[in-house]
C-alpha cells in the first residue's frame, strides 16, 4: 500500500513538472509566433523590452533567492555554535575536573546526553553525527586509551567543519597536546603500543611529577 501511494505521489510530481514545463515552452512559442506576425520595427523593441523584464525578474529572484540562503546558513551556524558549545561546556568541565570536583554524576549526564542527541540529529550534519557515534560506542567500553583521544579529536574536527571553520593548519593529534598534560609523551606512548591506556599515562605522569619534587 505504502508502495503504491509512493508511486502515486512521483506519477503526480513528475505530471506537474511536466505541465509547468509544458505551459512554459507553449508561451515561449507563443510569444515568438505573434512577433512574427507584427513589423520589425515592433518586434524589435518589443523583443528589447521582454528581455529587460526577463533579466530583471531573474536576478531580483536569483538575489531574492541567495538572501534566503544566507539567512538560513546564519540561522543553522547560531543554533549548531549553541547547541556544540553547550556540549563542550559540560565535556570541558567533567575532562579536566576528572570527575571529581563536578557535582554531576554518571547518573545526572544520561538526560543531558539524550538532550544533546535529539538535538544533534536535529541540526548537525552527517559528518558530525557519526563521529559521535563512534566516540560514543568506544567510550562506552569503559576503558579509555589512545582511541578515546583520536576519536575525541575526530568529533571535534567534525564540530568546526559543520560550523564552516577550516582544519588545515590544524597538526594531526592536536587534542592530546591539546588536554594532556603529556601530550608528546602521550603520542610517543601510543606510537609503540595504539592501545596505551590514559591510566598507564596517568601512572607515568604521576612517576615525573613525584621525580621533579624530589629534585
């Protein structure tokens, strides 16, 4: 049944771009059947004056049209900035909080991250979507390491393209230099072993900073 009513909605879509192309061609042919049937001399103003209002008409339409498009273009950029700097807010607060000082729970994030998936599907685009599922589903796993900081920074690449900024001068990896406190130790790190764990980070970290002290 749901075939049929989608066949029937195509036949009548292309049966009206068919008229509408149909009444175009016939005024077309119309319009230059009666010029041939008055003077030149008539014709040719006449022709002069139809071109001025087609081309007229067509650029107040065309500019009408790219004035549209960049009011909604500001539209969406607003709404996405608000909706991923929302986002990041609470990401920044629980990542370099460590969970520890953040009055939120696991518990008190699930109604915020539904939140925030309705309204990715609502305004973000294709790129972004999928990078957050995949950070998601890995973090999920409950065991972060060197591809929660990869797939982190995907998600954020994903964030600035969909809000129009460039990321060609931005280096590869740039999220562990970014949050670690370690990052080029980090990177080495996950060059000899891509399933390094930030706790195994963490260790080390903890190791240099109790070195420095005692020096």
């Amino acid at each position: 049944m749901r075939r049929l009513k989608s066949l029937a909605l195509v036949l009548t879509g292309l049966a009206f771009f068919a008229g509408c192309t149909g009444l175009v061609v016939w005024g077309v042919y119309a319009f230059f059947q009666y010029l041939s049937t008055i003077p030149k001399e008539l014709a040719a103003p006449l022709i002069a004056a139809s071109a001025t209002v087609f081309v007229a008409t067509a650029t107040v339409m065309v500019g009408r049209y790219y004035e549209r498009k960049k009011e909604l273009d500001a539209l969406y950029r607003d709404k996405k900035t608000e909706i991923y700097d929302e986002f990041l807010k609470e990401f920044f607060t629980l990542f370099f909080n460590g969970g520890e000082d953040s009055p939120r729970t696991e518990k008190d994030l699930v109604p915020f991250l539904r939140e925030f998936t309705r309204k990715l599907v609502l305004w973000s685009g294709p790129d972004v979507i999928e990078a957050f599922v995949a950070w998601k589903d890995h973090l999920a796993k409950g065991n972060p390491d060197a591809k929660s900081i990869f797939l982190t920074e995907d998600f954020l690449l994903a964030i600035r393209k969909d809000l129009r900024h460039t990321n060609k001068s931005l280096r590869k990896v740039f999220c562990a230099r970014l949050f670690l406190r370690e990052g080029a130790l980090f990177l080495t790190m996950a060059e000899k072993d891509p399933n390094v764990t930030l706790a195994a980070l963490s260790e080390i970290e903890s190791a240099l900073s109790a070195q420095a002290t005692a020096v």
